[in-house]
C-alpha cells in the first residue's frame, strides 16, 4: 500500500512539472494567397524559478519559405493567483512561401532543465503563388526595371538603400528610359542619392546588359511590413512612349525600443542643437530680433520634427522660416536644418528663450538620447538706454544722416554728379597710341620668324630615329604604367583610418589608372579586353567586385569586416591584371 502511495505521488509531481513548461506553435490562418505573409508565433511560458532554458528554439526545416524577418521580446510577471514567477518568451516569423498547396510545418523543439520540449507539426494551404521575376515586365517585353533593396530590416525612421536598375538585350534602348519617378507613399519617405546612370553593363542578369538608374534613400515612418511601391519610368521613341514600372518590395521595419522620453517624437540618427542669436546689433525692447535654432547631424533630418521656442511673457514669437542645407550621407541624410525665428522682447532686463525637449533614438547603439532644453540669455535694454549708451562720434554719425536725409542741399547734388565736357580732340594722343600698337605687332612678327628659323636648324643638327611600333608603344605603356602597390598601401591606411568616402573614390581612380594601361576608356571595352586576355573566368570576376563596390559604396551600414573582405579580393584581382 505505501509502495502504490509513493507511486502515485511521483506521477503527480511530475504531471506538475510538466505543467509548468508551455510551448505552442501557430499562424495568424491556415490558408494564404500568393501574396500573403506566413506568420508563424512561437510562445513559451515557464512556471516557477527553478526551470531553465538551456537553448532556444530550434526551428524546423524552412526552405520552402524565404525568410522575411523575425524577432522576439521576453516578459516576466507574478501570477497573483499563486504567487508563482511566469516567465513568457513571444518569437515572431515572417515567412514567404515559394510555392503552392500544402506544406508541411515541423515541430520547434526548446530544452528547458534537460528536457526536451517540441510543438506538434501541422499543415498550412498557399493558393495560387504567384512566381515572382527578377525583373518586372514590360508593355513590349524588351526592356525592364529592377528594384533592389539589400538591406530590408531596418527600425522606424532609419533609411535603407535602394538601387534602381534598366535591363534589355539591346542596348540602344537605355537611351530611350527618361523621367524616372520615384515612389510615393505616406507611410514611407524617399530621398534621393544620385539620379544619373551609370555606364552599362554588358553582361547582366540572364545576358542582358544593365544600368543603374537612380540611387536613393527609404525612410520607413511606420512599424510593421511597409511595401515599398514601384518605380516608373517611359520609354520614349518615334511613334509612341510607353510606361514600365519595377517590382515591388517588402520591409520588415522593426518598432523602436520601448522606454523613449515622453518629448521624443520621431527623429531617428545622430543629431545636435544650438540656439543663438544671428543679429550682431544690441537688442531693444518692442524691436525684432532673429533667433535661430540649428538642429545637425546625420538621420530623417528633412523629415523630423524640429524643437520649437517656447512660449513666454518676456517675449513674442512668431513662427519660423525652415532652411536646410543636407546632403546624402552613410546612414541617413547629412547635414544642417534651420529655423529662423523673429523674437520681440517685452521688457527690458535679463530674457532667457528657452526650446522644447529634444530627444532621438541613435540606431547605432540602439538607446534613446535626450538633450534637454536649450536655453539662449539675452540683454534687452529700453530706448532710453540705448541712446545714453551711444558715443560721441555715434551720435555724430546719425545727426548728420539725419540731416543729408531731411534737408535739401541742391548745390551737393548738382556739383558732385556733374561731369565735364571737354572742349576739343587730341589727335597728338591717338596718333602715339596707334605708333606703339604697329611698333609691337612687328617687333612680334620678328619675333615668330625668329623662333622657326631656330627650330629648323635644332632638327637639321641633331636628327631622331623615329623607332618602330613596338618601341613607341612599350614607350608609352612606360609613361602610363602605374605603380599598384602603392594603392594598396594607401587603401589600407585608408581602411585603418576608417575613411571610406575617400577609400572608394581611390578604387575608382586605381580603376581608371589600370584601364589606362590597357588602353581602354570604358568599363566594358576592359571587361571584353579582359575576357580575350585573362579568360571569361577573370571577367566575370571583374563584373562581380565592380558590382560589389557600388552596393558597398552605397551601404548605409558599413562594417571593418566588410570592407577588410573588399579589399582583399581587389588585392586579388588587380595584382594580377595590372601590368
């Protein structure tokens, strides 16, 4: 009998502890179009503080989806109930299905104080995928425009990359691509980075040749899945012009993190402020004065909302002029915005104008940053004041302006604008002037005689062998041969010092310089050059590192790593085409 007790005593502690670890698997439905996110939720709840998890969830087998994006948030909270510590991890998927009907979902599997936990697997239904083209399809079949977006997990508010290219087999149609419109939508922003194309490329995808239209920045201003819509463009020829627009693309933008100060608002980047007053004059009571609030930095500078002057009895204000002066940087827009406020103080005395709360969320190490109030003191005197406070020679100075002001003086204005009229011609004059211009013509025209009859008697004297072709070539190639290790020392200094504007332009003209051995102007003459050269093993790699370093060039993220990886395979390259 006490055998049987103890017995079912063991089967209830551990129906217990079984209890006390959740985990489940689900979607947001069971059918889905061919455009519709998969969501899959994975959530586990542990009872009490004596379970631990030792790993995190493994996934099953995905590759039937593209992933999208994912992320997790953990919670803890006191059941009141039983005064238990409820420990809920919450994982998010978002996937999208490659094909239709049924696929199959396996099990999650998580290990939580050496044992192993696992979700029951299931099916979900995709009706009618539709099969995505790289490149988005046009009225006549013959040319096309492709969006593409590397970097496509990004917070609110921070910009993304987009480049914007035109595909076609042949290639007298990339003159006919004009007016490229970029998107517009209101839960996004676009700035662009560069709208000129850039040289063809001859061997693109699926042998077509290439070229980058448009360069520019996506501000995502909502959380969430944001499509970024597509871009148009006509073609343009004799008898008609036609429309083609590029794919579609989707963003997992990422919520900002919470515990932001209560005056944050929207601005997301690196960012300063400064007030000061741009007027150099002495302030005076019931006069304007112009108070200027800078905001600078690297971010959604255009697009944030900017601190305001506050309110108060000690003066009047009145609403701003913006100006901006930005440009595009490395992770965001760059630069300076301006607000120009006209100030009227109220009362004579110390006036301290204050701004509002300015703080932003710096993306780089992912923590809020809050700059406080901003605060400019000034020294506002009354009219009385400002008269006493005048010197001797001041007050000189606006007696006499007020007296040129108000009194009229007929005999200044009529003797000091009075030009006089010459009674007669100097011929004796013109006559020297045109003797000394007919004296120096000669003295050049003897000058030019003596000069050729000296350069016939050098090449009579000392005459040159011409050489032959090959001579005068391998002569030239001596004058165009560029020392290539020097770039690569220069690059890496350049590397170390974490320079990369000035890194990139130095590939282009390490580039240029190589090409020029060869005797090629163009990319793609060299990339043909090479290919009967080197092989087409070298000229593909050649077309893979040019494409590499424009999307790195354009990156909004930059890493050590990355760019320690770039150039050691342009070290690779270069050393063995260069000459």
């Amino acid at each position: 009998m006490q055998q049987k007790l103890i017995y079912i005593l063991f089967i209830f502690a551990s129906v217990i502890s079984y209890g006390q670890v959740n985990l489940s698997l689900e979607t947001d439905k069971a059918e889905y179009n061919g455009k519709d996110i998969v969501n899959l939720t994975i959530v586990l709840e542990i009872n009490g503080t004596d379970l631990v998890q030792q790993t995190g969830f493994q996934l099953p087998d995905l590759s039937k989806f593209n992933l999208i994006g994912s992320g997790s948030v953990t919670n803890t909270f006191i059941d009141p109930a039983t005064n238990t510590l409820i420990t809920q991890k919450v994982s998010r998927i978002a996937l999208e299905p490659k094909k239709k009907g049924k696929i199959k979902i396996g099990s999650v599997l998580v290990t939580v104080s050496n044992k192993i936990y696992k979700t029951e697997p299931f099916d979900v239904n995709i009706k009618d995928i539709i099969e995505k083209r790289s490149l988005a399809s046009n009225v006549s079949n013959e040319i096309y425009l492709n969006m593409e977006i590397e970097d496509r997990e990004v917070y609110q508010d921070q910009p993304t990359v987009a480049v914007l290219r035109v595909y076609s087999k042949n290639m007298d149609n990339f003159r006919k691509v004009k007016d490229v419109r970029l998107p517009r939508q209101d839960n996004l922003n676009v700035h662009p980075i560069s709208l000129g194309k850039s040289e063809i490329d001859p061997s693109g995808s699926g042998n077509m040749a290439s070229q980058v239209l448009a360069v520019f920045m996506v501000f995502p201003n909502e959380s969430g899945y944001v499509e970024v819509p597509s871009v148009s463009a006509s073609v343009s020829s004799y008898s008609n012009k036609n429309k083609i627009v590029s794919n579609k693309v989707k963003l997992n933008v990422k919520k900002l993190p919470e515990g932001s100060p209560e005056h944050f608002k929207n601005a997301v980047g690196n960012f300063s402020v400064t007030v000061y007053n741009a007027s150099k004059d002495k302030i005076e009571v019931e006069k304007p004065v112009n108070v200027i609030v800078k905001v600078s930095g690297e971010g959604n500078l255009p697009d944030m909302y900017l601190p305001k002057i506050i309110a108060s009895p000690d003066y009047e204000v009145f609403s701003p002029k913006i100006t901006s002066k930005v440009a595009p940087g490395t992770t965001g827009m760059k630069g300076e915005v301006f607000a120009n406020y006209v100030v009227i103080p109220k009362k004579s005395g110390a006036i301290s104008i204050r701004t509002e709360d300015f703080a932003f969320f710096d993306p780089a190490s992912r923590e809020y940053v809050d700059l406080g109030q901003k605060t400019l003191a000034l020294n506002a005197f009354s009219h009385d004041q400002i008269l006493e406070s005048r010197t001797t020679v001041e007050k000189v100075n606006e007696y006499t302006n007020t007296l040129l002001e108000t009194v009229n003086t007929p005999v200044l204005k009529t003797t000091t604008f009075k030009v006089k009229e010459k009674s007669k011609f100097h011929w004796n004059i013109l006559l020297t002037n045109i003797a000394i211009l007919v004296g120096l013509f000669i003295c050049y025209l003897l000058f030019k005689t003596w000069q050729k009859k000296r350069a016939l008697v050098r090449e009579t004297a000392s005459p040159k062998p011409l050489g032959s072709v090959a001579e005068t070539e391998k002569q030239i190639r001596e004058t165009l041969k560029t020392d290539i290790n020097d770039y690569f020392s220069y690059l890496e200094n350049l590397k170390d010092s974490g320079d990369y504007e000035k890194f990139f332009d130095t590939l282009e003209e390490m580039d240029v310089d190589v090409r020029k051995q060869h005797f090629q102007s163009s990319s793609g003459d060299f990339k043909t050059f090479l290919e009967s050269q080197y092989g087409s093993t070298v000229a593909e790699e050649y077309r893979n590192l040019s494409q590499r370093i424009q999307m790195e060039k354009y990156s909004p993220l930059k890493s050590s790593e990355g760019i320690d990886e770039l150039l050691k395979a342009v070290v690779n390259l270069y050393s063995r085409i260069s000459k």
